[in-house]
C-alpha cells in the first residue's frame, strides 16, 4: 500500500468514528471489488463470498456494528472478512474441500499469470498450465498458509496488512508467509520434475 493509501485510510476511518455517513458508500465501493475475490478464493463459492461481503460492509460500516477499526482500515476490513469466510468454512467444511476441485478456474487464472493477448498458443497453454499447477497447489494447502498466500501474493497486501488480517505479529507473519513460500516452491518445483 502506497502512502495515499495510507493517508486516504487513515481519513475514512477518522470521518467513519466521526459518524460520517458518507463516507461508508466511498469506503465499500473501494474496498467491496478487491474483498470480494479475496473471499471466492477462500470459500470457493461466488454467492457465498458476496454474502460475505456484504455482512462484513453491513458490520463494519455501520454505526456500532464492528467497532473502531486497530491498525489499518484495509487489514481491518480483511480480518473480519477472513474471521466469516472461516466461519462459513467451517459450518460447511467437506463440501467446500470438494468444490475446491471444481472452483471457477478464472477467479485464479488471471491472478497468478496474467495472460498476455500477443503471447503465441502455445505460451498461452504453458501459462494456463502453470496457472492450474498454482491452484491446485494453494487449494490443497493447510488453511493457516492458504491464506497467507491468497492476502500476500494474490490480493497484494502489506505484510502488516497481512498481519493485522490475520491477528498474528509482524514476526509471526514474515514467519508464515516464508513457511508458504517454500512450500509453494517445493510443490511447484516437483511438479515441474514431475512433468518432463
């Protein structure tokens, strides 16, 4: 997050424990886009991960429904998106380790290689492949580095966002987010072994 981000943040969350009504219409047209595909990539369900968001905007935005936001606005907005998508996992655990397997490939596919439209076939194919190599290794990844790696690499936070999402210290979040790194490199380096 840039320093404008920073400083937009810090401002909401000023006018939000002001009582300033307007600026809940700025806040979740903002951060609504970006919550909402954080969430599909942890539920695997696209209604499900709307009604998330709008729970957690209904929550947070109103007045004396989530509290004063601690630390970041946008790591504060994800750890309560992230408490109810575990929730919600959790109420339906098998079923949603199932529709991992099946789980909208386009949620994943732009995120983790982005297509480029003058690359030949056959890049395009080799960059799709990688791209469902990646999702099914985070997919079958505990939840505890699942997430991380979904805040860090996929929707781009900070690590003190990441941190502040997760409730975890700055420390511990640097810790997790190298444990997943590797372990994402070795999974992906012994499929690419696999392959040839």
């Amino acid at each position: 997050m840039n320093f404008m981000s920073e400083d937009r943040d810090s401002i909401w969350m000023k006018r939000l424990a002001d009582g300033d009504q307007d600026v809940i219409a700025e806040i979740r047209d903002h951060y609504t886009p970006e919550l909402l595909l954080f969430c599909q990539r942890m539920v695997y369900n696209e209604a499900l991960a709307e009604d998330i968001v709008q729970d957690v905007m209904m929550k947070c935005l109103n007045p004396g429904g989530g509290g004063v936001p601690s630390g970041s606005l946008r790591g504060w907005l994800y750890r309560v998106a992230r408490n109810r998508s575990i929730d919600c996992i959790r109420k339906m655990k098998p079923e949603v380790r199932l529709s991992a397997a099946q789980s909208s490939s386009n949620v994943w596919a732009n995120a983790v290689v982005p297509l480029d439209p003058t690359t030949t076939p056959a890049g395009k194919a080799l960059k799709e492949d990688r791209a469902r190599r990646v999702q099914e290794v985070v997919d079958a990844m505990d939840d505890d580095l699942r997430e991380v790696v979904i805040l860090y690499f996929f929707q781009g936070l900070a690590r003190m966002e990441v941190a502040d999402a997760i409730g975890l210290t700055l420390s511990g979040t640097k810790a997790r987010i190298a444990k997943a790194t590797r372990h994402l490199r070795n999974k992906l380096n012994s499929l690419d072994d696999s392959s040839v």
